[in-house]
C-alpha cells in the first residue's frame, strides 16, 4: 500500500504523435488501480485523460473526474467514472483537483497542460501547499519544460531552489514504483488559491 490514495494526474486531451503516450497511460491507469490510488483528473473521455481513466476503471480503479460544465456542451466528459464533479470555471476545477490530491503527476500533453503544471509548482513556491510534484518523462517529452525552467533560472528569473518545488521521474514504472514512498504533502485552504 502507499501513503498516496489520491494522485492527480494531469495529461493531453490529445493522444500526441507518438504511441508510447498512450501506452504510458494505460500502464500508469493499470498500475494505480493495482496500488489502490485513485485518479483524479480533469474528466475527459478523450486523449491521454481518457486513456488514463480508462485503464484504471478496467483494472478495478476508482476515478474522480472534475470538469466545467461548458466543457460538456463539447462532449468531451468521460461518462463511465466512479464520480464526476461539474465546476462553474476552469478555476474552480483546478481548485477542486488540488483539494482532492494527495499529489500531482504532470504526464505529456499540451497548453492545458502546460498551464496546470506550472501553476501547481507555482502554488508550491508560493507555499499554499507542500504536496509532492512528479513530472514524469515518456520518450523525452518533458525535457524541453525542464529546460525552460532551468532557463529561467539561469537568466534570473527564478531561484535554484525552484528545482526543489518538482521531482522529474523518468517514465511510468519509475513513478509507480515512486508513488510506493512517496508521502502526501500539507495543503493549505483551496480558498488560498
């Protein structure tokens, strides 16, 4: 058993070019489900997200998604989750996602994801909470984000302990076998955020 029972898990709503993606996200959904860790995700039936909450509901998992309701006038909303919350913005999700997280996994995708990663690492340096970031590399993706961070650091725009705010796990077995000893964090108010 781990420490972790609620991992958020932020991911493409897209699949990428590259099929290790996908397969990353079954292998991730598949072995949280195996640990007992519940998913909490963003809600989509599509993409990463989906292939994702897929995975851990046919191993047995429990998935909590969290989606705004103009989202669903897309049709995009997973219908099969064990829970679905509906937010009225894009900000109470991710206050939602924060609240019900003993941690936070940042897997490949695009500009949302982007924007949830770093503002948990954001949230972090700012000392709202102190929950474990992982961000996990398949096939290289994550490395051009690590740069841009050591970028910022080395032009002055962020300390050297910003390395400190996120632990970079290079793909999906590693994190699982992370997410054995990894210890939920402290969490401030989500009214903080």
């Amino acid at each position: 058993m781990t420490a972790i029972h609620s991992l958020a898990v932020f991911c493409g709503s897209r699949v990428g070019v590259n099929p290790v993606y996908a397969e990353a996200g079954r292998m991730l959904g598949t072995g949280m489900a195996a640990a007992g860790v519940r998913l909490v995700y963003g809600g989509g039936r599509i993409g990463i997200m989906g292939v994702v909450a897929d995975a851990v509901l046919n191993a047995g998992g429990t998935v909590l998604g969290v989606i705004p309701e103009f989202l669903t006038q897309y049709e995009v909303a997973h219908q099969n989750v064990t829970q679905m919350v509906m937010t009225d913005s894009m900000h109470s999700r991710k206050q939602q996602l924060y609240e019900q997280s003993d941690a936070f996994l940042i897997m490949p995708g695009g500009l949302g994801t982007f924007d949830e990663a770093f503002e948990i690492i954001t949230w972090r340096q700012l000392r709202l909470h102190d929950k474990p970031i992982l961000l996990c590399d398949v096939a290289g993706w994550a490395r051009p984000l690590v740069a841009t961070i050591e970028h910022a650091i080395d032009q002055g725009f962020a300390a050297p302990t910003c390395r400190n705010l996120f632990e970079v796990v290079d793909g999906v077995p590693a994190v699982l076998e992370r997410l054995k000893t990894l210890e939920p964090g402290a969490g401030g108010p989500a009214s903080r955020l």
